[in-house]
C-alpha cells in the first residue's frame, strides 16, 4: 500500500532545505562591497545603532530576495535566463515580480522600524537601495536556482 506524504510537511523541509543551501552559498562578500560603496555615504552621519538597523535591513532584504530567487528559478530558466543582458532581466523581474519585491521591502522595514531610525531624506535613499537589492539579489538567487537544479538532475 502507498505511503502517504504530507505536502505541507514536504514544502516546509524542501524550504528549510533551500534555505541552508541559500545561506551556504550566498555572496555575502560581494552585499558588503555594495553596502561599503553606495549605502555608507548615505548613512554615514546616522549614530552607530540606526546604521546597524540599516544595515541588518539590507543584509536580511538581500538574502530573503536570494531565497525567493531560488524559489522561481524553474519558472526564471525558462523566461529570464542569466545569458540575457541585466536591463532585459530587471525587466523582467519588474514586470513580474516588483509587487512581491515591494512587498518583501515594506514588511522588513517596518520589522526593522526604518522610519523611526533615519530621517526622510535618508529614508528615500535607503529605499531606492533596498529596491536595487531586491532586484539584484533575486536575480542571483535565478540563476544560483538554475545552477542548483542541474546539479540535482
């Protein structure tokens, strides 16, 4: 007689799963060159707890982006894959996953209060930056999601 499988079960370890592989693998390196060049000037004058709270902002933003990348890789091979020049790329993500994107920047600033830590010129800053490292980061979770299921076959 069959076994039968829990999919709720099944998605959670296949989750949990991804996760540690995301985490394992992610360029966390090259989040910091980018957070050093372009988000420090912006923060510079804040104290050292509020660019903490921004920065663990970026850091969390760019690998929940990556895990969501991994997530729609199958569905990225197909219609945005890593051989398409970026601007046809963020093209893509913006057309198909910007509203998940503003999403995911909305709840980790309000998870993180950036509106109480940064004033609202730094706070606009901030957020065009977070933009830029949802769609980057995602792109990269594509294509580490292709890589990682050609692996698997």
């Amino acid at each position: 007689m069959g076994k039968v499988v829990w999919l709720e079960a099944w998605r959670l370890t296949r989750m949990e799963r991804v996760r540690q592989e995301a985490l394992a693998c992610f360029s966390w390196g090259k989040l910091s060159r980018l957070v050093e060049e372009v988000l420090e000037p912006t923060t510079r004058s804040l104290s050292p707890h509020k660019r903490f709270a921004v920065d663990e902002a970026v850091y969390r933003l760019a690998f929940e982006s990556y895990v969501q990348g991994i997530e729609h890789s199958r569905r990225g091979a197909v219609e945005c894959p890593p051989d398409l020049p970026f601007s046809e790329r963020r093209h893509w993500y913006n057309t198909r996953f910007r509203e998940q994107g503003d999403r995911l920047v909305g709840r980790i600033a309000d998870e993180m209060d950036l509106f109480f830590h940064v004033d609202e010129w730094t706070c606009q800053s901030v957020l065009l930056f977070f933009d830029e490292v949802a769609t980057r980061w995602f792109l990269e979770g594509i294509d580490f999601g292709i890589q990682l299921r050609k692996r698997m076959q």
